[in-house]
C-alpha cells in the first residue's frame, strides 16, 4: 500500500473472490453462479436500441424496477431498496445500523468481517455446532446488529422461519439483516416478517437464482423507514449505481419469473443426486438449501482434493477456516458438469 493511505486501514483485510483464472477452459463450479443463462425476455431488453442511449444517466429511482419488485412480492415500493448488488447493500447495512457492534456466525459470507472490519464495527461470532448449524439461541437478545445468511454461506444450511423470528422479537432495538442470497433454492423467506417487525431487513439478489450475476443486481424489502436510511446513504455516495442496461435486465427478469422458477427445480434435483454420488463415495455433505453443496472425504484433505480437481480442469472452492478446510464448496452446474465433477473425484480417489 502506498504511504498515503488512511492509517486506519492499516490491518484491513481485503475480501478475496473466487478465482476466476484464464489460462484454460474450466468446468467452473467455484462461485455459485447458475449454469443457465437469463431467460430470452432479459436478453431482448438489453437490445441495440438501449445500447445506444448509455450516453444518458439512468433513473436514479430505478421507478420501473421498484415497481416490479413490489409487486413481485407484495409490498409498497417504499418498502424496496435496489442497489449495484446485494454486496452494495450489505455495505450499506454494517454502515448504518451497527453503531452498537455485529454478530453473525464465524463461519459465513466472508465479506461480513471486512465491513466490519472497513467501518470500524466491534463483532462477534458465536460458533457452528458440531453438524456446522447455526444455533438460534446465541442470537437472541445479543444486544447488537444481528446480520445471518440463511441459507448460510459455505454451508448452505437454513434455518426456518421460527427461529429468524424468535431473533428477531428478541432484538427490538437493534436491526437483523437476513442475507438470502441463496433463499430460491429451497429455504423459506423470511420477507413476509419484514411486516410486523420494524427492525428486518431482507437482502436478496438476482446474481443466483436469476442467472445476472454479471448485471450487478441487488434489492432489499423492509420497513419504509430502514429502507428510507439505506436510500440516504445510497443517494449521499452514488445515486446512478444501477445503471440502465442493468435496471432493463432485472424488469424483464422478474416478468419470466416461470423461467427462473424452473431453473430452480432442476439445479434442486441436480443437487440431490450429486449429493447421494458423493455419499456412496464416502463424503459427508451438508443438507444444502443453496445451489451449492459443502463436500468432506475421509480419503483426501480438501485442499488437496480442490488442487487436484483444479489440476483436470474442475474449479471448486476451498477455505482455510479451520471448521471447513477438510471440505470443498462445490456450485451446482448442469448435470452435464456434474457428471464430469463427479468422473474426476472418482478418479482421484482411485
């Protein structure tokens, strides 16, 4: 780093994304993309024609956008806050509602401690169980900004509805944020919560299940007042982040919504049998409700076994955190991908 930078962020860890190497063709299954592409409406939105009219700033308000999204889920638009990913909102948050400190579990989105970390918040991690479940009760009356990806991050376990309100009744001065950034692939929303509690927060995005992961493309359903807080920090750093391309792609997403749907259903039952391959080859496998499963051999450490997939051209993720470093993350592809995933384990393992 250079000399001029703020001191105080001398100890800053950066977040590190999923590689995403060029030196030859990889069955990519390391950053929980969809193996489908947006639906024919998305791509003819984003047409010649819009193209051609980039020389103009796009609606700060994303008003079509916003519209869509409320009636999507059945809410008033000033309940809807849309941002340059849900990345771009889950900045927001730690931003605005975490004067009083952070917690959220210590094995999750990686992202959650370096805002933390860039803004200065105090947090804490209470553990997994031994199963690498969230237990309920350490976030109950935890007196602070309470911030869970359900389904969770690298695990892609979920926890029902009951439990994120029981949290959430038990912090009535502070914000819960669920991160369901993963909730379209077999976990229950917790949006309808969003209600009767003015203190939830839902985040969601259209990079999983919408297949626009390129476009940028986050939304957030809440209280009119959390939404109003988000919209003064946005419209106080930068107002035109959706730009127009991006704001078409998301209207026309959510008019194929059966498409989308139907994507869902196949990577479910693509997950189920890849998940039972790995299991009548001795792994262990988290019950994932995301489009991605957290795999553990006896037979291989996971960092071997992720050099070794990588070596025949099958990228999947591995962590250092000491509680998953024996697993590897592996995203959902088309079966296609899944069967050649699933040739080369069986030919590393012998």
């Amino acid at each position: 780093m250079s000399r001029y930078l703020s001191r105080r962020f001398d100890g800053l860890e950066e977040y590190i994304p999923g590689e995403q190497p060029q030196d030859r063709t990889y069955i990519k299954l390391n950053t929980n993309e969809s193996p489908y592409p947006p639906s024919p409406g998305v791509l003819a939105a984003v047409n010649t024609a819009e193209v051609a009219r980039l020389n103009l700033y796009s609606d700060p308000d994303a008003r079509i956008l916003t519209q869509a999204l409320a009636a999507q889920y059945g809410v008033e638009p000033e309940h809807v806050f849309l941002s340059n990913g849900s990345d771009d909102i889950l900045n927001f948050c730690f931003l605005a509602f975490c004067d009083g400190g952070a917690m959220f579990p210590e094995v999750t989105y990686g992202f959650y401690p370096v805002y933390a970390a860039l803004h200065g918040v105090a947090y804490e991690t209470p553990p997994l169980r031994p199963d690498l479940s969230i237990d309920p009760a350490d976030y109950c009356s935890a007196g602070r900004t309470v911030v869970l990806a359900n389904p969770n991050a690298q695990t892609g376990l979920a926890l029902p509805l009951s439990d994120i309100e029981r949290i959430v009744q038990s912090n009535p001065d502070h914000v819960m944020v669920i991160d369901e950034a993963y909730v379209d692939f077999g976990a229950e929303s917790a949006v309808e919560l969003t209600r009767q509690y003015d203190n939830l927060l839902v985040v969601q995005t259209f990079s999983k299940s919408r297949s626009l992961a390129g476009a940028r493309l986050g939304f957030a359903i809440g209280p009119a007042a959390l939404i109003a807080d988000l919209n003064r920090l946005k419209f106080s750093t930068n107002p035109y982040n959706l730009n127009r391309l991006t704001q078409l792609a998301g209207a026309a997403a959510l008019a194929e919504q059966a498409y989308y749907d139907e994507n869902c259903r196949r990577i479910r039952e693509t997950r189920a049998r890849t998940r039972q391959a790995l299991l009548d080859l001795g792994f262990t496998c988290t019950d994932s409700r995301a489009n991605f499963l957290l795999a553990s051999s006896p037979a291989i450490p996971g960092g071997e076994l992720y050099r070794r997939l990588k070596d025949r051209g099958v990228l999947v993720r591995h962590f250092t955190d000491p509680k998953i470093e024996n697993h590897v993350r592996i995203t959902i592809g088309a079966p296609d991908e899944m069967e050649a995933l699933l040739a080369a384990v069986r030919a590393i393992l012998g």
